[in-house]
C-alpha cells in the first residue's frame, strides 16, 4: 500500500503562528514535537501522515487518527514511523516506510506500508 502527500510549508507556518503550540498538539506528540524544530520538519511530519492515512485508505478518521503513527529520526537522521498496535492489528501491517523532503516551499511525504498477507 502507497500513500503520499503534499503541503505548503507556509500554510503550516500560518496555523503556528495563529495557534501556537496547540496546533503543533493536533497532530504531533510531545516526542515529535521536541524533534520537529522548523516549519519544514513540522510540514513534513504532517505530510508523512496524511501519507499514511492514505496508504491504509481511510484518511485521517476514526480508523486512523494522527497519533496512530508517530515519526522518528535513526542515528543518520532519517524519519521512521512506529505505527499503534491498533492499526498493526486492524490493517494486518507487517513493515512500514515513509520519507520525507522539503524544498521550493513544500513538504512531500510518501509512505510504504506491507500487509503481513
């Protein structure tokens, strides 16, 4: 399953700046957040799992919400994603991949996700 996504990184840096901090809780944990320094991080992250919700065919809904997959950096410093137990069980999930890039003024997202099937 593929997923992918796309997003202005302005327009994540307009709700920052109008919301603060509790637009950042939305959508990221506390552990996302003290890692998602820039607003290219941050619009990344919201790429990555719009990207997700897409893969899984369910949008982000009550089957999948945004704290179902937390992102992660690895010792070279690229994204990860642990996925919820919920979502492992309920989609048959075995493996799953994303990355992330930023420039021109937009994130991209793409994650790859294998059923255990």
């Amino acid at each position: 399953m593929i997923g992918i996504d796309i997003v202005a990184i302005s327009r994540i840096s307009r709700l920052k700046e109008r919301r603060g901090e509790d637009f950042l809780r939305y959508f990221l944990s506390d552990d996302e957040i003290n890692i998602a320094k820039t607003d290219a991080t941050i619009a990344g992250f919201f790429a990555a799992k719009e990207a997700i919700s897409k893969a899984l065919g369910c949008g982000i809904s009550a089957e999948f919400s945004f704290f179902d997959a937390q992102i992660y950096k690895d010792d070279k410093n690229a994204p990860k994603v642990k996925l919820s137990e919920k979502i492992i069980k309920n989609f048959n999930i075995k493996d799953a991949q994303i990355t992330i890039s930023h420039d021109g003024g937009f994130a991209i997202a793409a994650a790859i996700l294998q059923s255990a099937d």
